[in-house]
C-alpha cells in the first residue's frame, strides 16, 4: 500500500514565535487607493516591517480601480508613512525594502478580466519574493463587495491554498452586514467560497490592549472570578463616549447610526468579554466559543420590550470643549430632519446562572462631553453597615471600573476612614495607570490584528456565528426606531451626557448613570 | 575622590549618600519631591526587583549607563551592589529616583545603589534582603565573569527568581588543558559552556537563568528559520547532515567561542542527525571584528551539493544567506539586515517575560563541550 510521506515541516520555527517570526506571505489589500488603506493598513504594515515582525519573505500588492503604477502605489505607501501619527520609528532603510516588496494592479472588482490578471501578477510575485503561496487578502472596500470579491476569488482558484502546507486567509473589515439578515446573507456568501477558518473578520477593539486586558484581569487574578457574579456584583455600566461630532461623514453616518456604529459591535464585544465564561484556553476555539455563549444568553429583545430596554438619542448644537458646534442636523450630508440616533442606551440582561437578574446598561453617543471608553463594576452594598449614616460621607458602594480609553487602567473605589477622632468615612479611589506602569503601548490595533493574522491566530477576530447573536440583540431595536417616526430630536446639547430619557432608564431601576 | 563624611566619592552623578536604615525614606523624599515636580497625580507603580552584580565597582559605568536606558521602560526598582574597596567600615548606599517621559505618562525608576569591600558581603545581602518590593519578581542581572563561587553571586542569587549572565564575559585563564574561571581573561567557550549548565543545575526548578551571549545568536537563529521557510530549500532539508560555525577569533587554534557553541546546539538540537558532524572552528580576524562572534553558518550535505551558507556582512551590518541546490547551483540569496545589539536591547529582551526559556537550556544542553 502505498503511504504518501507527510509533509515536511521546518524544525527551525519552533520557539522563534516570541521573536517575532512569521511565516513568508503576500499581502492583498482590496481598495487599495482607499481612506482605511491610507490611514491605517500602510502605516500599520511599514510598523510591521520596521519592527521585523512581518517576514522577510513578504510582498505587498494594492488592487483597486484607480489606474496606478507600481511607482503611483510605492508613493501613495511612502506619503501614508510619512503622514501617519501611528508610524513609531521612522527608517528609511526599512521603507525603501517595503517599497521595493510594493506593487500595484488596477481592476474593477466585479470584472473577471480583473482576476485573472490579478492571479497572473500573484503568482509572478509569490516566485520573485519566495513566498510559498501563502496569501492574506485585505478587504478594505465598501461592504457591499465582500460577497462578490470572495465569488470571484473562488472562480479565479485564488482562495485555495496550493500545494501544503501554505495557507490563505481573508481579513473581512467591519460593517459586518447592516442588520441580521444581511449579516447572515453575507456569511453565507462569504462560506460558500471561503472556510470559516479561512475569515478573519476584524474589529479593531479587539486588537486594543487594554481590552484584551480585562482578559488577564479576570482570569489570570484569582481575587476576582469569586466575586464576578450575582451574588457580588449590582449592576455593569459600559460606556463608549465620544466628544467629536461626525467629521464630515454626514452621508456615512446616516446610513450608519450609533446602533450599527458602535453598540452592535465594539460595546457587544466589551459586554461579552466582561460577562463570558472563562475558556479552558485561549485557543482561538475555545476563546470564541465562549464569547459567542455569553452573546446568545443576552435576554432577547422583543418589539415590544423595545421602548422599555432601549433609548436613543441626537444632538443638538451645543459647547465641547470649550468650542461651539452645530447640531447633528446642521451637519453637512445630513438630512435637517434626519431621525438617525447619535446616541442610544440599553439595558439588557444575560440568562445564565452567573449573571441572572444583573442588569448591563450600555451607553454609547458623539459629542459627548469627554471621549471616555470604560467598563464600571458596582458591587452590591456591604449587607449591613455598623456606622451612623451621618458618617458615611458618600456612599457608594465599591466599583471596579476598567477605563479602556483614554487614560488606560483600572480604578478600584472603596471607603476609608477619614483620620481623626470620629468614625467618619469617605469613598477614595485606588488607580492602577497602564502607561505608567508599561509605558504605552504604541502599537496600533490594526498591526496587532494583522500579524496574528500571519501567523493564522483567529482568537481577536470574530467567528460567523458571534457576528449574528450580536446582529440579533440589536436587530429588533433597529426594526422599531425604523418604523417609530415620531421621535422629538434632538433631545440632548452637544457637550451633554445624553438625553433626559437615559438617566430615566436607569431612574426606573433605582440607579443613575456614573458621573465621568 | 572620596566623599565627605568619610563617605567614598559616588560611583555615578545624581545619587545621594544614605545610610543604610535611610533608604526607604529617602527614596520616599525623593519620590515625593519629583511628584512635585511632575505636577499631576501620579500613582506609584512598580514591575520588579532589577538587582544588579557588579563584580568591582570601578568599572561600572557601562551597567549604570544600561539600567538609564531601561528606566524609561519600566518602573523598577533597580538595587546595584558591587565590591570596592575602601568603603566606610564596609557598606555604603546612595539613592536617587528617576522619573522618565513626564510630560504624557511619567514612568519611574528607584535606584539604590551598595558599594562593600569584600568582607562585608554579608552586610550588603541584608541591606538588598531588607530593600526588595515586596511580592515582585526579583531578577539579578549579573555583569561580571563566571558567578559560581563568588559570594556576592551566590548571597544575591539566593533572593532571585531570575538570573540574567552573559557567558562572553566569563573569562578564564588558561592553564595546559584546563580553563580555570578568573574574573577577568580570555574567554573559553566550552567552559563557559560548562559553567552556563552548572548554574543551571544549581538554580534548578527555584530559578531560571538566561544568557545575553544566547540574544545575540537570534539574528541567526531567526534567518536560518527563514531560510527554510522557502519550500526549494526545505525540501534539501532530509540530505542536510552537516554544519560548520565559524566565529571570529585571534589565532586559528584559538579555543571555540560560547556563543558559536550556543548556535551549534541550537542547531543539533533542532536537526539531530547534525550531532554526527558538526564543526565550530575559528576564523580569520576580519576588519577588528570582536572575538567570539558568529561570521558564517554552513549547512551541507554529505551526499550532494545542496547547502545553506548564512555569512556576516559588516556594512551595512547584515547577514547575507545562499541555498545551492543537490547540483551545487546556488538557486536563492537573502539578505537579512540586522544591528549590533546593545547590552541594554540584549537584557531588555531578557525581561519581557520573566519564565524559562525551554529552547536556551535545550539548546545548552546539546552545545559541544
Ligand atoms: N476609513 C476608516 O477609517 C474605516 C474604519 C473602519 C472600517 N472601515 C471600513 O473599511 C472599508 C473601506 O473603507 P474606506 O474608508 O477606505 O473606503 P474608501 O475610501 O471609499 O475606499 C474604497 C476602496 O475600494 C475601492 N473600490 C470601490 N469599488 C470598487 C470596485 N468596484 N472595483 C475596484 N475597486 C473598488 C476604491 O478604489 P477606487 O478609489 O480606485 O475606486 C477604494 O480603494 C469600508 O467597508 C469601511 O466601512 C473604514
């Protein structure tokens, strides 16, 4: 009987993994002449280069509809180098060898013609760079393509990985569908051409390391899993708050809203990762089958609990900052009698043994008065207090509150006497800082994102099915704000903490939003 | 120039006399003064215990200069002993505290530095015992020849998790056959060798123990892996059984340098069958280039023309690489840039994490002695 040898693996990898080796790749980046490309991917890309974390087996080929040269493309590289704030060392040694791996093909995504010279440029590159035909391709296009450009890959044999053992992948960038049933229709697109664990669909909170530390907050400290449940903990506030308006994005964020923007994804991501239950490893399998578990126990949200779980709300011209600005609708591209939310609240509850009856209320708003991203544990009051009331001087209970951004850390407040001879009490704070601690960390998300994509580790990216409990939280909330027109916006000053409505939410529970 | 007070003069500017039973409080003072200063509040942090051996005093410029380059990194309290003589009635302390990057996040390093004669090392242990943060890691990074036997190593190590050496500093002085360890000579690579595995053995499961001289091999390390990540040359891979390290050294017969020994375990261990033949031999001092140092990596076959050649290019520093297939054709080059690691890059990537390193003592384990 014939035995086929199995394939040969290079024992000299092993253990160079902290070094920063990766495996030799090329690199495809759809929409190549586009904002997120410009921005975000090619600075991230040169960082890589810079720090040797990419390969030295490495190429880099832009595809977009613009007709460009290769020379066009390396510029449009050098000038995004040279403009980022996120490019930590600049090296011209270092550029100039990422220039010379750059190359350029020009084509419209939907035509086959496109492909074809595309494959044809690939395979002339993987030879000339030695990169064993191992692929990643970028998707950093309008939404609206993802399906299509996964159908014609496929049809161009693109998304097949070639002789063992070399691999391909595809970073599938955010919005990851508008509701739940395009997210479903463009999961299934995206499967009927490509293996689950072929997409990395990214969302660049997850690559943030201050997010990833509530991770190793909860389960690499054992003071914490005791009390991270009911019998502890009153109640989750998750805050995203943001003090810039729209930035000119009016025709974006219309179509968009607060819901789509940022409560589906990078709250719902926070919320799981606060509320999952701990994984047996942190394999990208167990990881996510346990974030996608804490997704699906939220409580469903009904048409009919709608209006009792959820607030939106618009601004309206105000102060932040010190500097006057105009209202959502006085912004450019955005209709003056436009109803779509730059503010939402919602209260919502997860099934489960851990978290039954501990409410997770959400807020996220534009032009809020500061730009705050945290997570706020309040515990439940000590169950008896030995003190005359009048000497507790502000009660409040204990609250881990886990700030992600700005200023990265963790701040613990409890209460402590007051020294003298009277038993009074008052809250102080504890504050652990990140930076001051590890420095910052200069990496942006898309760098980490991308090399745990080269080195295949699909842990911080999202898995089809999360994507859709997520879409389904949300979903009913979108369908009745749709169809409930007669809404009075804006309710709330630019420079504000929200409308009226949000603190009555809480109001309702006994509970008030924190002060930030 | 001695100090006043009887106090010897500082062995660096900036640090300020104490005595003993003073540290704490005036690093307190010194804190409290340069918070002042920051303006903004700013809460204390702190990751580890940095101790740091210097076998004499009067040459420790160099390691001072490396704790400054690494304090804007961590907020560590650095506790530097090192013998002099001439100490008032043995010990003498300075403290000093370093605030780094004030202006965003400020990030700040204690230093306190014991200077004792040689028979006062007892003293300077208890002074360190009692100056250790509390529940932190301790990591003693010992700059100095082989540590075992010197009483400064062995009471420090004692209160370490961690211990960071550089076999290329461990000197010996060689005598016929034998190389007996001296704290300053010419380096000998398989007892340096030997004197990296007895360290091992003694911190045993307490402690783990790096090396600076095995850093200095991942430029290598990492293009050899690279080299191979090429399906053309992985596919050679089967017929590669032979592999021959040359190091830069004085005068051909010159004894193997630790370092080309490290990489020559590296690689038997990751390719077994290179234990049959494997070969570290001296090469031709090339443009002053400092001994021991790695100048070509061979990887051949015995039974065709397929081979590896990794060689050091000097301007611009690099390593330069050719793969020639069965019929000895050269088929690929790379070229892999790379830069002299300073002493404080090498420790730096030493204290990223703070366990073993399982390929390090593998690789340690099957080096040539
Ligand atoms: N920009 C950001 O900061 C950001 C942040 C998060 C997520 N995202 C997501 O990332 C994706 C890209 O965003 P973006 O802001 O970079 O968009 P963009 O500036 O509009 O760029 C779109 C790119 O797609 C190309 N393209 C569009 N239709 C094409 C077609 N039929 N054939 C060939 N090329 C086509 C464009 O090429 P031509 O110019 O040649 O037509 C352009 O390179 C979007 O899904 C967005 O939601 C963006």
């Amino acid at each position: 009987m014939a035995t086929t040898a199995p394939p040969l693996v290079n024992p000299f990898r092993e253990g160079l993994s902290l070094e920063g080796a990766t495996q030799p790749v090329q690199l495809v980046i759809f929409g190549a002449s586009g904002d997120l490309t410009q921005r975000k991917l090619l600075p991230a890309i040169y960082n890589l280069c810079q720090a040797k974390l990419a390969p030295p087996a490495f190429s880099v080929i832009g595809f977009a509809r613009q007709p460009m040269t290769d020379d066009q493309f390396r510029k449009v590289l050098t000038d995004s180098v040279a403009a980022s704030s996120e490019v930590r060392v600049r090296d011209a040694a270092a550029l100039q060898q990422l220039v010379e791996c750059t190359h350029y093909v020009a084509g419209d995504f939907h035509d086959d013609a496109a492909y074809a010279t595309l494959r044809d440029a690939m395979q002339r590159y993987d030879r000339q760079y030695a990169t064993n035909g191992n692929r990643i391709f970028y998707t950093a296009t309008p939404a609206s393509l993802y399906g299509d450009i996964a159908a014609h890959l496929h049809g161009a044999g693109l998304v097949k990985p070639g002789e063992q053992p070399s691999f391909v992948r595809m970073i599938v960038e955010k919005p990851f569908g508008r509701d739940l049933a395009s997210a479903k229709a463009l999961n299934s697109e995206l499967l009927t051409y490509v293996g689950e664990d072929q997409i990395y669909r990214i969302d660049h909170y997850l690559g943030k390391e201050t997010v990833q530390n509530i991770l190793v907050l909860r389960f690499a400290n054992g003071i914490f899993e005791p009390i991270w449940n009911r019998r502890y903990v009153d109640s989750v506030q998750i805050t995203v708050a943001e003090s810039l308006g729209i930035e000119g994005r009016g025709s974006f964020y219309e179509e968009t809203g607060v819901v789509r923007d940022v409560i589906q994804n990078h709250a719902l991501q926070l919320m799981s990762l606060v509320g999952m239950e701990p994984p047996v490893s942190f394999d990208a399998h167990d990881f996510r089958d346990e974030k996608v578990r804490v997704v699906k126990a939220i409580h469903p949200v009904t048409p009919a609990d709608v209006a009792s779980v959820a607030v939106r709300g618009q601004y309206g011209p105000g102060s932040v900052a010190g500097d006057r600005v105009v209202g959502y609708r006085q912004e450019p591209g955005v209709d003056p009698n436009s109803i779509t939310p730059t503010y939402a609240a919602l209260r919502l509850v997860i099934d489960n043994w851990r978290w039954a009856g501990v409410p997770f209320y959400i807020r996220s708003g534009k032009r809020m008065p500061k730009r705050i991203t945290e997570i706020a544990m309040q515990f439940k009051e000590a169950p008896h207090l030995p003190f005359r009331k009048a000497e507790v001087e502000t009660p409040g209970g204990n609250v881990l509150a886990l700030q992600i951004q700005p200023d990265e850390g963790v701040t613990l407040h409890f209460d402590a006497k007051v020294p003298g001879p009277s038993m009074r009490i008052r809250a102080v704070e504890m504050d652990f800082n990140y930076g001051e601690t590890f420095g910052v960390s200069d990496a942006s998300p898309y760098e980490r994102l991308i090399l745990d994509c080269m080195k295949g580790d699909q842990t911080l990216f999202d898995r089809a099915d999360g994507v859709e409990a997520a879409w389904a939280i949300v979903d009913p909330i979108l369908t009745a704000w749709a169809s409930d027109k007669d809404v009075k916006f804006p309710n709330y000053d630019a420079g504000t903490w929200g409308p009226a409505v949000a603190d009555e939410l809480l109001a309702r529970d006994g509970r008030s939003w924190r002060r930030l | 120039m001695p100090g006043g007070d009887g106090m010897p003069a500082a062995p660096m500017k900036g640090l300020t006399p104490v005595a003993v039973p003073g540290i704490e409080a005036a690093l307190a003072e010194r804190r409290r003064a340069m918070i002042a200063k920051l303006e903004r509040p700013h809460s204390r942090a702190c990751v580890m215990t940095l101790l740091v051996g210097i076998e004499e005093m009067k040459d420790n410029q160099p390691a001072f200069d490396v704790v400054q380059q690494l304090a804007g990194k961590y907020p560590i309290r650095v506790i530097a002993v090192g013998r002099a003589e001439g100490a008032d009635g043995g010990l003498a302390a300075w403290v000093n505290t370093e605030c780094e990057g004030a202006e965003s996040v400020a990030i700040c390093t204690e230093e306190i530095v014991l200077q004792s004669s040689a028979d006062a090392v007892d003293r300077v242990i208890s002074a360190v015992r009692g100056s250790l943060v509390s529940e932190l890691p301790v990591v003693l990074w010992w700059r100095g020849s082989v540590p075992s036997g010197n009483p400064l190593w062995t009471g420090l190590f004692a209160l370490a998790d961690r211990a960071i050496v550089d076999s290329h500093r461990f000197a010996f002085r060689h005598a016929g056959g034998d190389a007996k360890a001296v704290s300053s000579g010419r380096g000998h690579g398989p007892a340096a060798i030997k004197a990296l595995r007895d360290l091992l053995r003694e911190a045993g499961t307490r402690a783990s123990v790096r090396d600076l001289n095995w850093q200095r091999t991942a430029p290598w390390r990492a293009a050899v892996a690279t080299c191979f990540d090429d399906r053309e040359m992985l596919a050679l891979l089967p017929g590669i059984d032979r592999c021959a390290i040359t190091f830069a050294g004085e005068r051909d017969d010159d004894p193997p340098s630790a370092r080309a020994l490290l990489m020559a375990g590296w690689l038997r261990n990751r390719l077994p069958r290179l234990h049959e033949q494997s070969k570290v031999a001296a090469g031709k001092r090339s443009g002053g280039l400092e001994s021991g140092r790695i100048v070509a990596v061979t990887l051949t076959s015995s039974t065709n023309k397929s081979s590896l050649l990794l060689v050091r290019r000097a301007a611009p520093i690099g390593i330069e690489a050719q793969a020639s297939s069965r019929e000895g054709k050269a088929f690929r080059r790379w070229d892999f840039g790379a830069s002299t690691l300073t002493e404080a890059q090498l420790l730096d990537g030493c204290l990223e994490s703070l366990g073993s390193d399982p390929m390090f003592e593998a690789s340690l384990r099957s080096a040539i002695s």
